[in-house]
C-alpha cells in the first residue's frame, strides 16, 4: 500500500495537532497508508527508503525549525550526499506553526525540501498560534489552541498528498 509518513517537531502541541490533522487527511484516503512521526523518538531513517511521501512539519522557533528538526534534515541531507538514502522523486508536503514571522519556517522547510529532491504536490499549510510565546510571560498554554480552519486545512494537505499518489 502507497505510504505517507508525516514527520514533525513540537514543543508545546501546537504543531502536533496540525501533524494529527494531517495524518488523518492522509487516512482519509482509501488505500493510502498514514504514519506519524515525531523527530526524536527512534527510528532507522533507511525506513524512508520504503515511503511514497513525506510530509514535513515545524514549529518556528528563533526565525527556524526547531534544533531537532534541523539536525534530522542535515541527516538526510547527508545520507544524500553520501549514497546512503535516495529521496528523489518523492512526493511532498510541508506545514509550519508560527506567532509572529507569518511562517517563514515553510521556507526553510522548502529549502530542503528541494534539496532532497523531494517534489511538493500540495500548497503549505502555516497555521498563526495566537498563544505563541506566552510560556515565556508564566501563562497557561491551553492545548488545544488551533482553529478549526488551520485544521481543515492541515486535513486537507493530507488528502492531497494521500490522493496523489492513488495514480
Ligand atoms: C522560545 C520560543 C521561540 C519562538 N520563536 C518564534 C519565532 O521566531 N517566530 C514565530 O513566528 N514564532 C515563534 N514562536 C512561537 C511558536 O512558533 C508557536 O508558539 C508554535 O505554535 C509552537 O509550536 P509547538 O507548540 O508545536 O511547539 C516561539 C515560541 C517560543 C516559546
């Protein structure tokens, strides 16, 4: 079965829901298959060789993707370099969270995203987190903060890819 594997960073859950958003567009699919998967938590990245697409998602931290989300990229863009792990030709996506820089995390997202010769079949999803920042001042951060349009279309990014690759 064609499948899409969802990879995303998130501190606070913001981009979380956006990434369960996503997964659940790509299910929506009939046979499609959707994978979640958070940067960090183990995983062999050859598995990525078995894929159809890849969806990338971030928070915007600093003007960029989170640390561990960077250091997952120069991964694969080593693996690339070196001949280890061929990405190329892959179907895409990329989503972003952002506060206050009107998301140009997709950007960078993009950036390797070409890099890895991965092709984009659907428009980025960047989704404002009005709450962003406020751990910073000691408030609550309510988890689930995200609109419903953000996750409509989030939903639909998912779908896109997902019905992409049905041929
Ligand atoms: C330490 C910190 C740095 C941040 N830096 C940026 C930034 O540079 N630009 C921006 O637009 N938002 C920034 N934000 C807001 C986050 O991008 C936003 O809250 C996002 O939804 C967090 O996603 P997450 O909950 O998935 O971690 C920052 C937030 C924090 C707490």
């Amino acid at each position: 079965m064609p499948t899409v594997v969802v990879i995303y960073d998130s501190k606070t859950g913001f981009t979380e829901s956006m990434a369960k958003a996503v997964v659940n567009g790509v299910r929506d699919v009939k046979g499609v298959e959707g994978e979640l998967l958070k940067v960090g938590t183990p995983f062999s990245v050859s598995r990525l060789d078995k894929v159809d697409a890849i969806v990338l998602g971030s928070p915007s931290y600093y003007g960029d993707v989170t640390h561990e989300m960077k250091a997952f990229l120069e991964t694969l863009k080593d693996h690339k370099e070196t001949n280890k792990l061929e990405l190329s030709g892959k179907k895409g996506g990329i989503f972003a969270a952002y506060t206050w820089d009107k998301g140009w995390v997709i950007d960078k997202l993009q950036v390797y995203m070409n890099i890895l010769g991965i092709e984009l079949v659907a428009p980025p999803v960047s989704a404002l987190d009005r709450m962003g920042g406020s751990i910073f001042h000691g408030g609550k951060v309510p988890l689930l903060r995200i609109d419903e349009n953000s996750l409509q279309k989030c939903s639909e990014l998912g779908q896109v890819v997902a019905s992409n690759l049905r041929g």
